[in-house]
C-alpha cells in the first residue's frame, strides 16, 4: 500500500462513527420480586371498601360496596382460603409465589382479614348507617320501635316467619346438627325451669326464603325502617320454646370449602359427576366461624369444638353479621341516592339508516370490524341482536357459541334455540364447571340440547373460557361467509350493564378460518395448531404474549420506540412478569392496567423503574382485557379473554384475538392514556405492594373518573356522528 493509500485509509477509520457500546449486563432479577397474591387480592378488596368510605358517592352505592366487600370475601374463602386449608391437612402444600410456607401465608391472610373484617363493619357503623338514616332509611331493633310497630310486626312473625323456622335442639338425645355454608344462624340457650337444666339449641335464620331486612311497614315521609329478620325472630324465641327460659342468644354464621374437585378423566358423564360434587359441596370442611362480640365463652367453645374451627378462624366482630344483605337496599326506589342512570348506546355501526328500518348487523360486519365497548355500547342492540338476526336469517346455515356464565333468562340462549328450532346447524360449548354457575349451566345446557342444539362442554382439564361466536353465511354468490364475535366478557345480558368489556365483530377470512378451527378442536379432542389471527391458551397465548414482550425490549435496545400497555383482571403469572421486569430493564416503558391482584412489584431501582401499575375501580366493574405493544409505530393490540395467571394460560381455554383497524387502535391508546394519567382517579401501586389512593388533586377538587369520561367521549361521538 502506498503513502496516500495508507494516509486515506487512516482518515476514513478516523472518521467512521464508533461501533454502540455494548449494553451492561441487566442486573439480576431479586428474590423477593412478587407480591403475595392471596394477600394482593386482600389488598384489592380494601378498595372496594374505599368506596364505601367515599363521601362524594350516592349512600346506595356506598351501600352496595359493603355489600360486593362482604360477597367478594365469602367467596374468597370458600375458594382460595379453603383451597390452601385443605393443601396443607393433605400435605400437597407447596411454597407460594413469594417462596414462603403455606402455613406462614395462611395465618397471614387469617390476620390481615381480620383486620378487615373490622374495618368493614365500622365503615358501616360510623360512616354509611348514619348517611342512610339521614336519607331517610333507618336499619334498627326491634326494641327501638313504637308499640304500634312492634305489634304490627308481631303478626308479621307468627304468619310470615314462625311457620318457615326450625329450633334445632342439642341434647343427649339430638346431636349437634348440620350448619350449611353462609347460613346465619343464631346459638340459643335455654333453662327448664322444672329441672333447672340448661340446653343449647340453634336456629337457622331463613334468609334464603325470606328477606333479611323487614320493613316496619310504617313509612313516614321519606322514611322508611327496617329490622333485621335476626333481630325479630330473637325477639320472639319465647315462642319457639315454650315452658322454658331463653337465657341469651348469639348470632353466628359459618364459612365452609365449596370449591369443586371433579376428576374428568374418570367420570363418563361430567354433569352427573358435577351434579353429585353440588350436592358434596354442601358438607364441605367449615374454614371461618363468624361471630358477634356479645357471644360467651360457653357457646363459643361448643360450637369451635363440634365445627372443628381453630382460634385463628373465630372472627369477632360487631353485628350485624354478613353485611351482603344491604344488596337488598337495592330494591328501594330512591333513584336520588344511586348513580345517575346511564342508558346504553347503540353502537354507530349497528345503527339503522333510516329511524323506523330495522338494522342490518351482518351487512354491517361484512363491511368492516366493529369494535363495541360494554356497558357504555348496549349489549342488547349488538351480540344479542346479532345473534338473533342470525337465527332468523334464512340464509344462516350454522352459529357456534362458548357460553361460560348466561343468565337465568338468556336471550342469547333463546336465539341458539330458536336457530335450531329454525333447522339451522347450532354447536353450544357451555363449560359447565363455572364456578358457582355449575347448576345454572347445567341446566341450559340439558334445556338446549332438548331444542336439538349440539352441545358438548370442551376439553377433558380444560376450562373454555374463552368468549366467541361464529355464523356461517351463504352470501348471495353461494359462497359461504364468516362473521364471527370474539369478546373479553361473557354472554349475559345482566352483567353487561355493569361490567365494562370489549367485543369485536369481524368478517375478516383469517379470523373465520381461526374460530372454524378452534371451535371443531374444541369439540374434538386437543388444541394442536398455531392460529393466524388469534393468541390461543394453553398452547400458544404465553408463548405469543412473551414474543411479543421480548420485541419490545429488543426494539428498546436498539434505540427505537417501545411500549408495552397491558390491562388484566389480574397479573400473577411469573414468567410474564420476570419478561416484563427484563423489558423495564432494557428500557421500555411498561404500564400495567389492573382490576384485583398484582404480584408485580413496580419502581424498584434497576428492575421495574419503568414499570407503573394503576388499579381504577368505580361503578362499573373494570373487565376487559388488553395486550398492546408500541412495536416500533405498528402497534400490535389484542383483546381477549386471559387474565396473566397460570389457570388462564396454562388450564384454560383462551383466545385474543389482534384489532387491525386504525381507529380501535387509537381508541384503546386514548383510553389508557387517560387511565394512565395523573388526572384521573386511580390507586398507584409502590415497590413494596401499597397501593395508595389518589381521587383529588392538590387543591382538593376531584380528579377524572375515567368511566363517566369514557361515558361522555361516546355521547360526543354519537352527536358528531349525526
């Protein structure tokens, strides 16, 4: 090489830009990385009792949160408590996600529910039963009434109330008797005057019969009383025990396990099987005794030692007991005191051209994706109008559905009904081990296959949960044609005006062929294949959701745009979360989205600085499920059925399907933009698993509730639509 060569060569090497220094090593993740998620779900349970405590809303609604708090928990214990319980006596316990024992973490929950139990029935107390009265609704005893009233009362116990109940003596000849599940019940003791002998007795109040709060009868003005039926029925147990001396008496209700335990691979026919753990259900093993502070020592230790109840499983608290029963309270005509009523839109789409023409869903479809947001967007006016077009469409050859939890008189059932009835091919898919809808599903399930709907309940160890209908179309050409519903809540009319969920309504061939696929492996034997437009558990939605995180932290890496938006009921799966740690690492910004449990630990330095986890709660329950990736500007948005836990990605069935329009792309962003802002209400989750509550901003004026401002958005769409 000469002089000028190895002169040229020089500058050039001078000149090139330096190679990126390579990145550092991520630190390691921590040990101590997660959240307990038994007491996550304590901890989201404790804002829905904020919202009992929350001054600015109607007295009913606060009301209703005592109610959904108390509810929320029986069921909490019934499952998972009873689940982990009966782990240990059977020596299958294995360490928790936080790695500590079962029995540690059990007497954990013990403690922290106890608290919570406390301040549950002080909220109601000190802060929702006083704002009642002064709104006209009085909750009080018997001995607080008038004579008039407590006569009137009187003639309402012995017709109404004397003849349904059943004093359960227990004596040398009576043995202690049964005590089912959530009943309320009151100990008795009683003394024979002749033999000065005193006697236990117990009686279950029937409150699956008869109400639990009596009205007086007697409403003054705009005031209206009432009694607990407890209180009435212990106002009047002379009469229940004639010739003896009622001595004092206690109220105590009793929590037992219900979860189900059905072995599918050794039961021919799952209903019978199924119907037979209903029945076993009920003589579950007893995991909480609830009792009011009044009860003596006596009572309380014939009744821990014949339930076989530990210290630790007595909960003390001030009566009433189960405050579930203000959902009653429901009933009141008072609209002033509950949320302005909303009525739900129809979908633009879904609209008809002219105000008298009936519209055309399908026609609608075929032109392009609809995308409907529940409750805001009527559930009545798209999949169930939808659904009963279908059935009436003569040139509908075949519907099939998932039914996960309907409603006792499901007009989407009907439609499936009628669809055969009609001559038309219907497939029903009813996972009929939805727990606590067992014996509702089951029922719908024989009332279909009766109407001639083929009906089969899915994979043996799986649960379907997924949301999904598929109409196949002859079109005017004789080709056939799919339009298909693929949704993040469930097939009930009910629910969908108070859950809030995404459905999208789409004729595109890629999605049909996908749910064609699907839904023949789910009436045959497995799930095998990969599907082009859809995520589908258990095989392949981890692995996809996974692929999809890593991207973005590639993307971040390599110094272009990432982010990752995910909104969950509940994010609990490790390997989700360690990839979403790996991504905050790299860089991406990470915002999680979440309803109940969060084991995810955001803002601890070097491992999740860029990860936020917001929680909003409010007057509609927080449904959807969303999975949107930044994707270097071609965002990639699913929604779906999944919840980031190990039944839904590993023993269910689940499906996301991906959004392609640009306009739900950009609706899905601005609703997480506002849930991620600093403006709106939400509770904030920090490194060491608080989640703190912030609804007002620095001059104390309230912050945005997204739901009423997702609720407003709509509305100014639909008048600049028109």
């Amino acid at each position: 090489m000469d002089e000028d060569s190895a002169l040229t060569t020089a500058v050039v090497e001078e000149d090139a830009p330096a190679p990126p220094a390579p990145r550092p090593r991520p630190a390691p993740l921590p040990r101590d990385r997660y959240i307990d998620r038994e007491l996550s779900w304590l901890a989201f349970n404790r804002r829905v009792l904020d919202l009992a405590e929350d001054e600015r809303l109607p007295i009913l609604e606060r009301s209703n949160f005592l109610a959904i708090f108390a509810s929320n928990l029986d069921e909490f214990f019934m499952v998972r408590v009873a689940g982990l319980k009966r782990r240990i006596l059977t020596g299958l316990a294995v360490p928790t996600n936080i790695g500590r024992p079962p029995k540690a973490v059990l007497a954990d929950i013990n403690a922290a529910a106890h608290v919570l139990q406390i301040q549950h029935a002080e909220v109601f107390h000190e802060q929702v039963r006083p704002v009642l009265e002064q709104s006209g609704i009085r909750i009080v005893g018997v001995d607080d009434l008038p004579e008039s009233e407590r006569n009137r009362l009187a003639d309402v116990f012995s017709n109404q109330i004397f003849p349904v109940l059943m004093p359960l003596a227990v004596d040398p000849a009576h043995p202690f008797p049964y005590i089912s599940g959530l009943s309320l019940n009151l100990a008795v003791r009683v003394r024979n005057p002749k033999s000065d002998r005193v006697d236990f007795a117990r009686l279950k109040v029937p409150t699956g019969v008869l109400p639990r709060l009596v009205a007086t009868g007697t409403a003054t003005g705009a005031i209206t009383t009432f009694v607990l039926l407890e209180d009435l029925i212990a106002h009047h147990l002379a009469e229940l025990f004639p010739g003896m001396e009622v001595l004092e008496h206690h109220v105590f209700r009793l929590t037992r396990n219900e979860d189900l335990e059905v072995d599918e691979d050794e039961s021919e026919n799952l209903i019978k099987a199924l119907e037979k753990e209903l029945l076993r259900r009920r003589f579950g093993p007893p995991i909480r005794l609830e009792i009011t502070g009044d009860m003596d020592v006596r009572t309380l230790e014939l009744l821990t030692s014949e339930l076989d109840i530990t210290r630790d499983e007595v909960y003390r608290l001030p009566g009433p007991l189960d405050l579930a029963g203000l959902f009653e309270l429901n009933r009141l005509d008072r609209p002033q005191l509950h949320y302005p009523t909303e009525v739900p839109a129809t979908p633009h789409a879904f609209e008809p051209p002219e105000p008298n023409e009936k519209p055309d869903l399908i026609a609608a479809i075929g032109q392009r994706d609809v995308l409907v947001h529940h409750p805001y967007e009527s559930f009545a006016t798209s999949v169930q109008a939808f659904l009963e077009q279908a059935a009436a469409d003569p040139d509908v050859l075949a519907i099939k559905q998932t039914l996960y939890r309907t409603s006792g008189d499901s007009p989407v059932v009907e439609a499936l009904i009628d669809a055969a009835e009609a001559g038309k091919q219907v497939l029903a898919l009813v996972e009929i081990k939805a727990r606590f809808d067992e014996q509702n599903n089951i029922e719908w399930a024989r009332k279909l296959e009766r109407a001639g709907v083929h009906v089969v309940y899915g994979l043996v160890g799986l649960k379907t949960h997924c949301k999904l209908a598929l109409v196949v179309r002859r079109e005017a050409d004789g080709n056939l044609r799919n339009y298909c519903h693929i949704g993040t809540g469930n097939y009930n009319p009910k629910t969908s005006r108070i859950y809030e969920d995404f459905g999208l309504f789409t004729a595109d061939d890629q999605v049909g062929k996908d749910l064609i696929r699907l839904f023949n492996e789910l009436s045959g034997y497995a799930i095998e294949k990969k599907f082009r437009r859809l995520l589908v558990a258990p095989l392949h939605l981890r692995k996809g959701l996974l692929k999809r995180i890593n991207a973005e932290r590639m993307h971040a890496e390599a110094g272009l745009p990432a982010r990752i938006r995910i909104k969950v009921n509940s994010m609990v799966d490790e390997s989700i979360i360690d990839a979403l740690y790996r991504a905050s690492q790299s860089g991406v910004e990470v915002q999680i989205w979440v309803r109940g449990i969060c084991s995810l630990k955001p803002g601890i330095p070097g491992v999740s600085d860029n990860i936020t986890v917001r929680s909003i709660l409010g007057r509609y329950l927080e449904h959807s499920r969303v999975f949107s990736f930044l994707n270097d500007g071609d965002p990639v948005t699913y929604i779906g059925s999944a919840d980031m836990m190990h039944r839904n990605l590993d023993r269910r069935v689940e499906a996301l399907v991906r959004l392609k329009r640009p306009e739900h792309l950009a609706e899905i962003d601005r609703i997480f933009d506002e849930a991620m802002s600093d403006a709106t209400a939400s509770w904030h989750l920090d490194d060491i698993g608080v989640w703190d509550r912030f609804s007002v901003d620095g001059d104390g004026e309230p912050l945005t509730d997204l739901q009423v401002a997702t609720q407003q958005a709509l509305s100014t769409r639909k008048r600049a639509s028109r």
